[in-house]
C-alpha cells in the first residue's frame, strides 16, 4: 500500500508517527508468490511487517540453502487514523532455485514481532516437469472467503457506478498487454479529482501476484482535461516483471478519499448549503483490474542463463595486473544495462587453477530514468596468483534474453591479463594452510611432453616375428616328417623280414661300389664282394642265410615268391651269378672287368628288385 | 630349450632402427612444438610418422601436437596407435587416457581393475601374435624332436614340449582376446559434434551427436558414409566419413 498525502499531511504525518509509542506490537507474515517453481525460474517470497508504528524493524530472514537469494525491495504504506500511526513495510525476496526437491521455508521473524511466520512449503520441479499451470493461491494469504473487514466501504467502480461522482475517480493502464516472463511492465495508476477532497486520502496499491514490483518515484502531480473539464492528477508509476507465464492479473487500485457533498436536502439556504458542501462523504474508488499475458522465454538458454530479461553489457577490471604469487588483486565485474538487474546471480568464477579466489561481493545501485529499470551491478573478487608468469583471467559471461530482438544474447568481458612476478618465500596463500606438511598443489593439467628419444621410432624384433607369414609353415613340416620317420620306424620294428627285403638292394649296391673301388690288384676280394652281393640280395628276398645258398636254391627259391621274376631277368641271373663265381675262383679271368660286371650287377639287381616289388 | 629360451628373450628387447635419417626433421618438429607452432608441428610430425609408420614415438609426438592444436580427435587416434605399438610406456597410456577424458570415455573400461586392465594390454597386439608363434615353433620342433629321439630323450622332451604347448594356447587365447577387445577397424570421431544419422545420407534424420575424439567401430560403409558403432554407449548410426579417422 502506499499513501499519496499532500505535503503538509505528510509532515504532520512524520510528526504524529515520532510521536508515536515504539513499543507497540509488531506483526509478521510470509506469503509466496506460488508453491512450485521449475529449475530456472524464479518466485517471490513478499514477507510484510505491520504495526503501530511509523519505523518497523526488518525481517530476520533464515539462511536457505537450496536457494539464492536476492532483494527485490520494499514498499511502505502509512495509515494515519484520528491522529495514530499503522503502517506496513512488504519486503520481497526473489528466490532462484538451486536444486531441485521439496524445501520448507523456516519461520521467519523480526525484532519485536508477537510471533514468527509460519513455515511455507514450496517444491522445485526439473526443467522437464511443469509447474501447475495456475499460479494457485499463495501460501500465507488470506484463505478464501475474508472478504474486507465488517463495515469497510465496498469497492466501487472507477467511474463511480455505484454513487461516487463521476469528477473523481482512478484508472490503472499498462504499457504493453504481452510481455516476457522477467520483462518489464510499467503500470500507471492515475487518480484525477475535479472537485475539493476534504480529509485523508489512502490509497491500496493493487495486487500484483506473480510480479516483482519496482516502484518508479516520485508522484507526479498535474492538471490535466478531460471532456472539457479540468482535473487535478496525481500519478503513481510501479515497474512490474512478470515471474511465471500465463494470463496474470494486476488487481485494482483503490483511493480511498472524502469529497464535499451536496445534498438533496441542502434546501435554498445559503447556511444549509455552506453546511451541507461541509460534510465529508467517504469514497472509495477502484480502477479496471488489469490483465497481461506473459509469454514464456523461448527454448534454445544458452549454458549459464540466469532469467535475466533486457539488454545488458559487462565489463571487468583488475585494481592492478602487475603482481607478485601469493599478492591479492581485486577483480571488478561490473554489468549495466535495463532489467531487473537485482536478481542478477554472481557470475561463475572461472576455472583457472594458477590464481585462488575469494568470496565475491556484490554492490547494485538502480537507474530509473524514463521509468525503465536498469542500472548496474558490480561484483568483487579477491584473486591471488598461485604462480608466477602470465595468468588470464577468461572472460566472465552474463547471457540474457533480449526482449527487444526476441533472442538471447550473451554479455562478456574481455580478458584480463596479469603478470605475476615471484613472490616472496611464503608469501603464497599459505595464511590460511593447515600447520601440516605440505603436498602437491595442482595447478593445471595438461598431456605429457613429446618423446625426447627414440624420435626415429624403433620396432619390437618379437612383433617383427609375427609377420614371418609363410615361413611359421616350417615347424609344421618338421613335425610332420618327423611323424613320417617315426612312423617308418616303427613299422620297420613290427616287421623285420620285411625291413629285410626292402633295404636288400641298398646293401647290394653298397657291396658292389665297394667291389667297384678296389684296385686291380685285388680282384679277387672285388669279386668276391660283388659275388656275395648278388648272394646276399637274393637271401634276403627269400629271407635265408646267404651262407650256403647255390644258384640253384636261388633259382628256385625266387620262383617260389608270391610275384616271381621273368624268365629272362633269371637268366640274366644265372649268367651274372656263375660269372661271379668264375672271377672269384679264376683271379685271371675277372682282371680288367671288375667296373663292367659292378655296373651289370648293379643293373640287373635293380631290375630285379622293380619287378618283385612290383 | 635354452636356446629357444635366450631367442625369446632376445626377440622381446626392441631393437634401435636408424635414428640418423629422421633426427633433423624430428629435432625442427621439436622446435616448432616448443614455439607453440602447434598445426606446424603436427603438419612436421605427420610426415615424419607416414616415413616410419611402427614407430610409436612419432605417433606420440603428432598426438601432442594435435591436441595443443586444438583437434582432440586426431589426437587421441594418435595416442591410440602409439599405444597399439608400444603399449607399456607409461606417457602413451597417460596422454591417451587424457584425451578419452575430454571425449568423455574412460581409458580403462569401468568396473575393471586398474591393474588387469595394465596386464591384460601390457603386450600389443604383435608382440602377443610374436610370442604365439614362438611358442607354436618351440612346440611344434620340440614334438618333432621327440618324435625322431630315442624313448628315453623322448621322455625327458615331454615336458618341456607340454610346457611350451601352454604357452602357445595361452598366448593365442590372449591375442584373440585384445583382438576381441581392441578391434583393427575402429576409429576416432574427428569433426565436432558429429551427427550420427539414422541412414547413409542427409535425407536421414539425425540420431544423436558425438564428441570429438570418441571412439567407434567402424561396422559397415556406403559410399561417402560409414556405419559405426559407438564403443562407450553402444550406439550405431551413419556418419561422413570424412569425420573419422580410421585407427
């Protein structure tokens, strides 16, 4: 509520509310602007203090982890009744939230107050849920059905449908019917009077649910004309942004005031005239509720977007860029520009692990000229470089959405670059190190440094050994010629006359090179050898002691095997056979031949052996 | 067997190949590194790794140039053929899981223990399929020689010759497992935030995004698309293949 007062009431005003007894009773109570809230959005937390007194104490808000917390401002309205003081300051809070779940809201108190506000519930739904659409009622409101108090004056329209004369009334306007959630709507409540008032006026400011309400000082007063007629206004301009979509509606604004009557029953005389236009009639007039629809921010936040609605730009400082490691250096970030800038979050500090930082500060100061709410916001930080060398602080980044293009946009600083000197020993932020040994202090991480040898590359020789390719097929053929001989072997053992047989010729042919290789001067042993060859050879076909056998038992013992010799090849036998024995008994008759009959011997062996292996 | 065995150790030793024919060019590709010349350097370290394509030294370098560069994904292919090539060094294997953590994966699978992973990977891929095939040699000669021996060699060759047979098996069950777990045909997503289509071409709609540098299995290919697979979700779709690098 607020109070529009001649200045002279005013200053009575003040001078009734010195006067006034500090002790009175102090009253407290919460109300929130809507019991769910989605991850990104905001609600208003509107605590108001009430008493009997012009100077009320401030509430005692609790700490609120699972939010952030920012002072949206206070508006105070004064009452002054048969000379006594009531006033009520409302205090509203912006509350972002921080992370998602149901939160309660302690009780809230203030120096003085009877009692403490009752704790409110509130919930915080993820950004793919939606919060009821209907705001609902705020919690801490008046439940339904308290109507005004018993015997208050009943609203009245603005033109004064229901008696009030039509040369006072109020009219409440906005500047745009749509706007954006967090986009400024400046409301303008207009009281025009034509007539004397006599007494106090009071004035109800309306019910701005689901708003932030700035208020856009000073009152402005002037004449204006309305169908020919002259007219006295006061003005009141409030700011308004809008903290949930949909259709919201500003209540209406009511005037409280006392005019002059003129009676019916004045009569013609001049004393029952005076006295009549003398006597006060209370009024009470309200303006047209007002409604507003309010677009939802499009889709597409940019990383970091806070609901910041306008046009902002940011720049950053640093109180000094040359400095020593462990030396402080306050950075200021400083954002201006229109919009609610008093719920702009601290910005994100960045990631640089060579410079440590403090807490940061915030300070706002409020530009309301040309009844646009803007102004700047300046947050500070203590940085202290870890290390020396160059260090940059990245740029800090503000986005917003800009109503006016209908897009975000993003407010940045440039870079700030120190030059960090080494400090002195122990001049690193070690104040606040534990008297323990100190470990590692991590400052970046990186990749490892190139390979300083080995640059030419080298090659493992057991991974060279895998791209033999073909030649790995060489074991595999050992093992299986070594399975071959062993297998030849140990059929060799399970039969030996069959051994016999098969090696007969290879022993024949070693006698008769042998025979072959003696010199002339020992034919006889030659013919000798190659006599026992065929000998011998044909024993072991017949599997019979070469001692003793004749041509003869040869002979016959050959035709008896399961595939017997040809006829000829006997023969050839036969004459080889007796020839032997003539050499080996007649040394003379064998001098000169030895090589030939070898060759023969050897000839007709081979023969023989194809033909009885055949 | 002592034989096999001092051959075994002997091929397990990397061997220095020349050093002189590429020490110039590495040392000016060095240079440029350390002036912060960084796509100059990976330019310099790219043709030195095409000339000696085993060395995983150079592929280390160019992978560090790549990343100073800004291109993580070329990086970590890099990094992923140094470590296939010499996957004990210890800066390979931290540069490599550096760079998976900036795409979003982990180097060692999770839920495996650190150092399994370490002995499971300790040998790359030929030097397991080198150790298999010795071991298939020192079996297959020692079960030849037995064969052609007497009973009572043959005897004391037995268990050298089943000692050696283990080996063999376990050293093949092994290479099929890294080959199982670290498939040739894989690559590395190179361009940022790739679209992963649901078909090979534009007029399909796009599936999801991949960041750079993560790895794929290259499972098919149509025309300029490859289909691939994403490791760490498991993820198929189509992508350019301009936007991988083949591993």
């Amino acid at each position: 509520m607020r109070a529009l007062f001649p200045p002279a009431v005013l200053c009575a005003a003040a001078l009734a509310a010195a006067a006034a007894p500090a002790a009175a009773a102090v009253q407290i109570s919460a109300e929130l602007s809507r019991p769910q809230v989605v991850m990104g959005d905001q609600l208003s937390l509107a605590v108001t203090v009430e008493g009997d007194q012009a100077s009320l104490p401030s509430p005692k808000l609790p700490p609120l982890d699972a939010f952030s917390v920012y002072d949206s401002g206070r508006s105070q309205s004064l009452n002054f009744v048969n000379g006594k003081v009531s006033s009520s300051v409302v205090y509203t809070y912006v509350l972002s939230p921080r992370q998602p779940g149901k939160f309660k809201i302690p009780p809230i108190t203030a120096d003085g107050a009877a009692a403490p506000t009752a704790p409110l519930d509130v919930e915080v739904l993820t950004p793919g849920s939606r919060a009821s659409a209907a705001p609902g009622p705020a919690q801490g409101a008046a439940p339904p059905g308290t109507g005004p108090a018993p015997g208050a004056p009943a609203p009245r329209a603005a033109r004064a449908r229901s008696g009030a004369p039509a040369d006072v009334f109020v009219t409440a306007s906005v500047d745009r019917p749509r706007a954006y959630v967090n986009q400024q709507v400046t409301l303008t409540v207009r009281f025009l009077n034509a007539v004397q008032l006599l007494g106090d006026l009071r004035y109800d400011a309306p019910e701005t649910t689901g708003f932030l309400a700035e208020e856009l000082p000073p009152v402005r007063n002037g004449m204006t004309q309305i169908d020919g007629r002259a007219y006295q206004f006061s003005e009141i301009k409030v700011a308004l942004f809008p903290i949930q979509s949909g259709k919201l509606t500003i209540g209406p604004a009511v005037i409280h005031c006392q005019i002059a009557r003129m009676g019916a029953d004045a009569g013609q005389d001049f004393f029952d005239r005076f006295f009549a236009m003398a006597a006060p009639q209370p009024v009470t007039l309200n303006s047209e509720p007002v409604t507003i629809q309010v677009d939802p921010l499009p889709p597409g936040k940019p990383e970091g977007f806070t609901g910041v609605v306008g046009r902002l730009t940011a720049k950053a400082s640093a109180d000094r860029v040359d400095v020593k490691a462990g030396e402080a250096v306050t950075l200021s970030v400083a954002v201006s520009g229109t919009g609610n800038l008093k719920s702009l979050p601290e910005p994100r500090l960045p990631d640089v692990p060579s410079l440590r930082f403090f807490t940061t500060e915030s300070s706002s100061s409020i530009d309301k000229a040309n009844d646009r709410v803007g102004g700047s916001k300046t947050f500070r930080t203590v940085a202290v470089p870890r290390v020396s060398g160059a260090i940059r602080v990245p740029p800090f980044s503000f986005p917003y959405f800009d109503p006016e293009r209908k897009a975000y946009a993003r407010a940045e600083t440039a870079p700030i670059d120190l030059r960090v000197a080494p400090g002195a020993a122990g001049a690193a932020p070690s104040a606040a190190a534990p008297a323990q040994p100190a470990g590692l202090t991590a400052i970046a991480d990186d990749i490892r440094y190139l390979k300083t040898a080995d640059a030419a590359g080298s090659s493992s020789a057991l991974a060279a050994f895998a791209d033999l390719g073909p030649w790995h097929a060489i074991p595999f053929a050992f093992l299986l010629a070594a399975a071959a001989v062993a297998w030849r072997r140990r059929a060799d053992e399970a039969d030996p006359r069959g051994r016999r047989r098969r090696e007969a010729l290879g022993r024949a042919e070693a006698r008769l090179a042998s025979a072959a290789a003696l010199p002339e001067s020992e034919a006889a042993k030659a013919a000798a050898l190659a006599a026992d060859a065929l000998a011998g050879y044909v024993a072991d076909q017949l599997d019979a002691p070469a001692a003793g056998l004749t041509l003869k038992s040869a002979l016959e013992g050959l035709k008896t095997l399961r595939r017997p010799p040809a006829a000829g090849t006997l023969e050839r036998l036969t004459e080889l056979w007796r020839e032997a024995e003539v050499r080996r008994f007649a040394p003379g008759g064998a001098r000169g031949d030895a090589a030939r009959f070898s060759h023969d011997a050897s000839s007709l062996l081979k023969s023989l052996d194809q033909e009885l292996r055949r | 067997m002592i034989s096999s065995l001092t051959l075994a150790l002997a091929l397990a030793f990397p061997r220095p190949a020349a050093a002189a024919a590429t020490a110039a060019p590495a040392a000016a590709a060095r240079a440029l590194y350390d002036a912060g010349n960084y796509a100059d350097a990976a330019a310099a370290y790219e043709k030195l790794a095409a000339a000696a394509p085993r060395s995983a030294a150079l592929q280390y370098d160019l992978g560090a140039a790549e990343f100073k560069a800004g291109r993580l994904g070329r990086a970590t292919a890099s990094f992923e053929r140094a470590f296939a090539l010499n996957p004990r060094d210890s800066d390979i294997r931290f540069n490599l899981a550096y760079t998976l953590r900036r795409a979003g994966e982990d180097f060692v699978p999770p839920g495996t223990p650190p150092a399994l992973f370490w002995i499971f990977t300790a040998l790359s891929e030929r030097e397991l399929a080198g150790l298999h095939w010795l071991a298939a040699w020192t079996t297959l000669l020692l079960a030849g020689a037995g064969l052609l021996a007497g009973a009572q060699r043959r005897r004391s060759l037995a268990p050298w010759t089943a000692a050696a047979a283990g080996a063999w098996v376990v050293f093949g069950l092994w290479w099929a497992g890294l080959r199982a777990a670290l498939p040739p045909d894989r690559g590395v997503v190179v361009a940022p935030a790739a679209e992963l289509r649901h078909g090979p071409g534009p007029n399909f709609g796009v599936a999801f995004t991949v960041p750079e540098g993560r790895r794929v299995r290259v499972l098919g290919a149509s025309g300029p698309w490859l289909e691939v697979g994403v490791l760490k979700e498991g993820a198929r779709g189509w992508i350019q293949a301009d936007a991988i690098e083949r591993l």
